[in-house]
C-alpha cells in the first residue's frame, strides 16, 4: 500500500508549476530565475497552508484568480510605460486583457471559493446512514393529534396514520 503522506506534498508543487506558468503568461519579461522564484515561494506557501488536497488546490487557485485579476492591470502599465497615446493595436490588446482577465479571474476566485468551503466542511454521512428519529409520545393525558409515519407520497401518508 503507497503511503498518502506525500500527496499533499505532491499536489503542492504541481500547483506552484501552474500558478508559475500563470506568472510567466501575465508577465512575458520574467526571467527563468524569476519564475523558479515564483514556483518556490507558491510551493512554500502551498505546503504551509495546505494539509490537505483540496486546501492545496483552494489556495492554488486563488492565486490564480489573483494573477488574472493582475493580468490586465500589468498589460496597462505595460503599454503605458511604452507610449503616452496608445495605438489601435495597443487598446484592442488592452481590452482583450481586461475582459480575459476579468472573466476568468472571476471564474478562479470563486472555484477557489468553493473548495475552500467544501475542505471546512466535514464528510456528510449518505442519507441510509442517518437513523430516523421519531420525536417521543407525550406522557400526559392530554389527547394526541394523529401521528404520520414518514412515507414517500402523500397518498401513502393517508393510508397509514396511525
């Protein structure tokens, strides 16, 4: 049998890999010095912060939702720092960072959202599992109202008051 302690570990420098490759994609000048950097900073993170699997790639994805939301903002200064009046050419590539950027950093943060409130959240038990619990009879003298056993269709319901 393998051993899962490694998993965490494994699932962490593969996100650092895509978080760093979403680096290199937002920002064309980094150096390969500068993503090895990037990796191994996100790989730190990703096995300080993430004990399990789905909190690795929770945080891994945020990251990636925050290099989108980046991603149009450096694209901007980028050309600034080029011109002081953008060309045609320089706002349709603007414009097409924008809406890419901001589409699909939506769409990370709140995939990451979502994993990371399945990893708070603990196993639900399967719905044969839960026993039924029936609320208990009254000891009083007072009269009852008719009790329902829990059934699947309302008609059944009527066939078996009890």
């Amino acid at each position: 049998m393998v051993s899962t302690w490694w998993s965490p570990q494994l699932n962490a420098l593969l996100g650092s890999f895509v978080v760093a490759a979403g680096a290199w994609l937002a920002w064309d000048s980094f150096s390969p010095w500068g993503i090895f950097l990037v990796a191994c900073g996100v790989a730190g993170l990703l096995i300080w912060q993430g004990r399990t699997i789905g909190l690795v790639w929770a945080w891994a994805t945020l990251l990636i939702g925050l290099e989108s939301l980046a991603w149009p903002i450096v694209t901007m200064v980028q050309v600034r720092s080029a011109t002081t009046e953008p060309t045609d050419e320089q706002m349709r590539t603007i414009l097409s960072a924008v809406l890419t950027g901001l589409f699909s950093a939506v769409f990370w943060i709140t995939f990451s959202y979502g994993l990371f409130k399945r990893a708070g959240q603990p196993l639900a038990a399967s719905s044969t599992d839960v026993p039924v619990s029936h609320p208990p009879a009254p000891e009083s003298g007072q009269p009852t109202q008719e009790q329902v056993t829990p059934t699947t269709s309302r008609s059944d319901r009527r066939r078996h008051r009890t």
